[in-house]
C-alpha cells in the first residue's frame, strides 16, 4: 500500500472522527460542562498525550535530539493560535449554540478557503478537476442541510453557525500554514509545542469554566464522551492528519471536511435519531464524487501536485 493511499485512509478516519464528535461533545455541552471548560481539558489531556508520547516513542532519543530551527518558532505560535487556540474555541462555542448537523455542514467552507489560500500564500496552481470537486461537494452537503434535516436543540443558531464558521477559516489557515513545518520535523516533536502553546493561549478563556464543573452531578456515559473528545477527536485525529499532511495538498486534507456531516448523518441514523432519505442518498453521491475528484491524480501528474 502506498504512502499516498494510507495518507487518503487516514484522511477517511478522521473525517469519520469528527462525525461522532459533533453529537458526541454536544450531548456534553452546555449542561454538563460549558465550552471553554470543555477545551481546558480537550487541549489539556492533549497535551498531556503528546508529551507523553515523546518522551516514551520508540525513537524517542532521536526525536529529542532533533532541535527547532529559531526562525520556525513564529509559524509554530501562529500555528498554535489558529490551530488550537482560535480553532477549537470558536468550534466549541459555537456548537453549543447550535446543531451538530449545522455546524458539520459549515465546516464544509474549510476547503474553499484553504483553495484560496494555498493559491496566494502556496502558489499552487488548482485543476478545473479540483475546483469542480470542491464545488460538487459543497452542492451535494448544502443539500443534506437544506432539505435532509432540520436544525434542532440550537439556542442561538446564527451566532453558533458564524463561530463555526470562524473555526473553518482558522483551520483552512493553519493548514496552509503547517505544510512545510509536519515535512520538516518529527510528528511528536512539533505537536507537543504546537497543543502546550495553545493550552496556554485557551487557559485565561476556559479556567473560571473548568473550576465551575459540578463532577458529581455528571452521569457516568459523560466521562467516556470526554475522554473520547480527548484521545480521539483531538489527539488521534491530529496524529492522522500528520499523516496525511505529509503526503498530500492541505487542498486534498481540506477537502475531506465533505465527509463530515455524511458520517455525521450516519451516526444519528444508527442511533435511531435519523432516517434515511432519498435526499441523503443524493448528497452522499455528490460528496463522494466531489472527494474523488479532488483526491485522483491527473493521467500524468507534475511533480509535487498531489
């Protein structure tokens, strides 16, 4: 199997990650824990992780040695802004104030912006394929949200939807941004500066929340959809997205935001919360074959176009 076709997988996973996690942290926030709170212990026991990880990877002694570059010290800070910092806390916020489905479906304008962007920061030059892709999936999930399902337990929609809309342009940002950095440096070693810095950025905004948590009023099942917030939306989803950031265009990676509000759907159908429609059979088809189209090489590729 090929460097390029794990990176794609790794992509898929993710993006099935994050379908969960939208119901997943909902059912958490706001009444049990609100959503700064929530990011404390989010960046917190990530950053935890990734330390961990360090110290005891099996090549952990050459991972120590390697040192960063001085100049790179002020793409990692702003890489722990937009991606940490800015990202999750706009994210979390605002899907406390509105629908899962909602805020999945606005983080489908992540690739665009990061097309717009890889194009005047990166140069790179985008394929009528790729923008075609890119524009028949934001058509088949506008779909899903449109005419698939209604907005539900939303207390403040519209400012919920413009948070979330914040947080796909910091992502879309960061990705463009961390390209050259995740080719440079070891995985572990990058992140555990990138999730400390950004613990401290989010410490001043979410401690006063985190202190008013009443433990002992939060059913049981909460724990584990924290810790699965934790491990795996955060700091499994980050190591998969090195991954695929290694290999393929923060084009490509942005792309698979489509696949969110899919896997979302899904979820929310096998809970028996949702129902399978014609409608969503529809969307499915247009977002895969937007996914396709974006990730298939030309018969005859350039050097570094993947």
């Amino acid at each position: 199997m090929s460097k390029r076709t794990l990176a794609l997988i790794a992509a898929t996973i993710v993006s099935i990650i994050y379908g969960l996690t939208f119901t997943i942290a909902k059912d958490v926030m706001p009444k049990y824990v609100d959503a700064y709170g929530f990011i404390i212990m989010r960046v917190g026991g990530a950053t935890i992780l990734f330390w961990l990880s360090w110290l005891f990877s099996r090549n952990s002694a050459a991972i120590r040695e390697e040192q960063i570059d001085r100049a790179d010290y002020p793409r990692i800070i702003w890489a722990a802004f937009f991606g940490v910092a800015l990202n999750m806390l706009s994210f979390f916020k605002g899907l406390s104030l509105t629908s899962p489905i909602s805020a999945s479906v606005l983080m489908v304008s992540t690739p665009i912006i990061v097309l717009v962007l890889s194009a005047i920061i990166l140069k790179e030059r985008m394929q009528k394929r790729m923008v075609f892709g890119i524009i028949l999936g934001l058509i088949g999930t506008a779909f899903l949200i449109l005419y698939g399902k209604s907005s539900a337990n939303a207390s403040n929609p519209n400012l919920g939807n413009f948070l979330v809309f914040i947080n796909a342009t910091s992502y879309g940002l960061y990705l463009v941004m961390v390209k050259k950095l995740m080719q440079k440096y070891n995985p572990f070693n990058f992140a555990k500066w990138i999730y400390l810095i950004g613990f401290i950025m989010v410490l001043p905004f979410g401690w006063g929340e985190f202190e008013a948590i009443n433990w002992a009023l939060m059913p049981p099942e909460m724990y584990w959809k924290i810790g699965f917030v934790i491990v795996f939306s955060t700091f499994g989803t980050y190591m998969l997205n090195l991954l695929s950031m290694r290999e393929l265009k923060p084009t490509t990676v942005a792309v698979f935001v489509y696949l969110q509000p899919f896997f979302a759907t899904i979820f929310a159908i096998s809970l028996g919360k949702d129902d399978l429609t014609l409608v969503k059979i529809v969307s499915a088809i247009l977002i895969f074959t937007g996914v396709y189209l974006v990730t298939q090489r030309p018969p005859n590729p350039q050097r570094g176009n993947k």
